[in-house]
C-alpha cells in the first residue's frame, strides 16, 4: 500500500516537470479573445505569438519567456535578432519583470512597418526549420524548431 502510494505521488510530481522541458513542438489555443501559437525548447524556454480578435482592438504580440532569467529592471527597445533559418530580422523587445521577478522580453506590433515585419517572419516561420532569438545585451541565445509551426500560426492574423 505503502510503495502505491509513493508512486502515485512521484508520478503526479514528475508529470508538471517533463512538461516545463519542453519538446519543441509548436501548439496553438485561444482564450479570452486571442489566438496563441507557443512553443517550449529543452531549456524550458518558450516563445509565443498572441494574435487578439479584431474585435478587442488589439495589436498582435510577440514574447520570448527565457527560463532562469529574473530581476532587475524593465528596459524598453532591446535589440534583438529572430533568425529562421539563418535569415535575420532586427526587432526591438522590451524587457519586462512580471511581479514573481520573472523577466520576459515583449513587442506589440503596433506600427505598419512593424505589422509587415512580423507578417513576414511568420510566413518564413511557418515554412522554416528553426528559428533562434538572440538578445546579445541580455547573453540570450535560444533556438526552437519550428515542428508544427504552420498548424499552430494558421489562425494567428496579425492586425
């Protein structure tokens, strides 16, 4: 009875571990009014897209969670490089310490110029292999496969 009882309780411990790591696959859900494709590398990193309804009014949002990172300061217009397939394009995230001391690293696009910019990383994303997110001044580097990238971006529309 005794050994049942510890197994069960090793096992409800060890399923909300494996699923922090990660396997690399793209997924996509909606809630509260927006679309959101995620995917969560080895390291327990994860990055989304959140695409609003139209109706909210919102902008389409890009966000890099980096796992370990926390504290210090938020910083607005961060360089950071998002390359798929080693085709780079230059975007500035803000970096935000949420109130646990989690940092994220996020952008709305907002502007036309970004609209078009984020459009188009998608299209490459959703044809791509990988797409790695460098963040030089923070010493990120994080690579993600973009396994099921265009099932889970499908419903994304940037607005």
């Amino acid at each position: 009875m005794k050994i049942a009882s510890v197994v069960t309780a090793l096992a409800c411990v060890s399923v909300p571990l494996s699923a922090m790591a990660g396997d690399g696959r793209w997924t996509s859900g909606y809630g509260q009014g927006q679309t959101e494709a995620t995917v969560t590398n080895a390291r327990g990193t994860t990055f989304y897209v959140a695409c609003p309804d139209a109706a909210l009014g919102q902008a389409t949002t890009v966000t890099l969670e980096p796992r370990g990172v926390t504290g210090g300061e938020d910083v607005a217009n961060v360089g950071v490089l998002i390359m798929v397939d080693n085709r780079s394009t230059s975007w500035p995230l803000n970096r935000r310490v949420l109130d646990q001391g989690q940092v994220i690293f996020t952008a709305d696009a907002v502007t036309p110029t970004q609209k078009t910019q984020l459009r188009a990383l998608m299209q490459r994303m959703r044809a791509g292999r990988s797409v790695t997110v460098a963040i030089p001044s923070a010493g990120l580097r994080e690579t993600f496969p973009l396994m099921g990238s265009a099932a889970a971006l499908a419903a994304c529309e940037v607005r």
